[in-house]
C-alpha cells in the first residue's frame, strides 16, 4: 500500500489541506518510528506505523476547519471516525483503527456520552502497541503549527483541561516510550 496514493485520491495535492496533511503526518511519522526503533523487543509492525501514521487524519477534509484547508461540514473531532470509514472502504480496517482511536490520547464511550461529543458512542481508545505509539506520537505535532514540536510541558498542560485520566493515560505513555518519570519532568522544570 502507497499511504501518498490514497491520500491524493480524496486530496487535491495543491490545497493547503493536502500540505498540512502530509507535512503533520509526516512529523508523526518520524517520532513514531524513532519509538519504535528504540524498542526492539517489543516486534511492533514498523511498516504499519509508517503507513498508518501518514492516513490518521485522512478524514480531516470532511470537517469544517478552514484555516487548514478544509471546507467540509462535520466538526474537527469527528475526523477521525470519518477518516476511519473511508479506510474501511478502501481496505484498510486496521488503519481505520489508528483513525478512529487516535483522537485526544483516546476516547471512552462514557467520554463521549458526558461530554455530549458528535461522534459514536462506542470506545475509541488506542489498544494496540503500534496505536498507542501513533497517538503519543500525535500529541508532539499540531495541523495550526505544522512547523512546530510540542515540548513534554506543553502537551500535559493542554491534556489538563480534559482531566486526570487523559493525563494519565498520556503519562503512562511518556514513561513507555520515552523512559520520563513524570515527577523528573516536574521537578526539572521547577528548576529551570
């Protein structure tokens, strides 16, 4: 599978949607698989991670978010069960995971119902190694900023407003794949 080649069948590859797109997914890659490559024992599908990582947001122009590009008419945090649609139709049911379950650090069924989200009522949360290594990855890159990565500060600060337990799911991660105890990363930037 070619991700580049499924892209541009629902991207024009001029638009701004299409740049941003690859140019984020791009980025996600790259961490993604320096975590993956750190870990040899744990055997994860690196051709996976490649190609699942550049289709996450593949469902990103079916929402409303002009300022990167897409005029679609679904709010932004339903791209991902959009994307994961057009996946399954193309194939591609275990990329359509990745799509579905990378949103935030991860969806609860019971997230979703308290918080009144436009989306599916069912558990949308990263189960498998290679998912949950694309959805940390995720959180280090935004579409806004394509440029930009994300310090560790920054991340769990934004997590803040969503609670402790997306904290904490992203704090477990952190220690997992980037061998950071949460209490150094205080401490350290207490310190500086």
């Amino acid at each position: 599978m070619e991700p580049l080649s499924i892209l541009q069948k629902y991207y024009n590859t001029s638009s701004l949607a299409y740049t941003i797109l690859v140019t984020h997914s791009q980025s996600v890659t790259r961490k993604a698989l320096a975590i993956a490559r750190a870990h040899p024992e744990w055997d994860v599908d690196i051709n996976f991670i490649e190609e699942a990582c550049m289709l996450h947001d593949i469902g990103i122009f079916l929402t409303h978010a002009p300022s990167i590009g897409c005029l679609g008419e679904h709010h932004y945090i339903e791209h991902g069960y959009l994307g994961a649609d057009l996946l399954r139709e193309e194939g591609y049911s275990r990329h359509a995971l990745v799509c579905e379950r990378h949103t935030g650090v991860g969806l609860s069924k019971q997230e979703i119902i308290e918080k009144h989200l436009p989306i599916p009522h069912r558990d949308m949360i990263p189960i498998s190694l290679e998912e949950q290594i694309i959805c940390f990855s995720d959180k280090f890159f935004s579409k806004s900023n394509i440029e930009k990565e994300f310090s560790l500060e920054e991340i769990r600060s934004s997590l803040t407003k969503f609670g402790n337990n997306v904290v904490n799911r992203f704090d477990e991660w952190l220690s997992m794949f980037l061998g950071t105890n949460v209490g150094e990363l205080i401490s350290k930037t207490k310190t500086e």
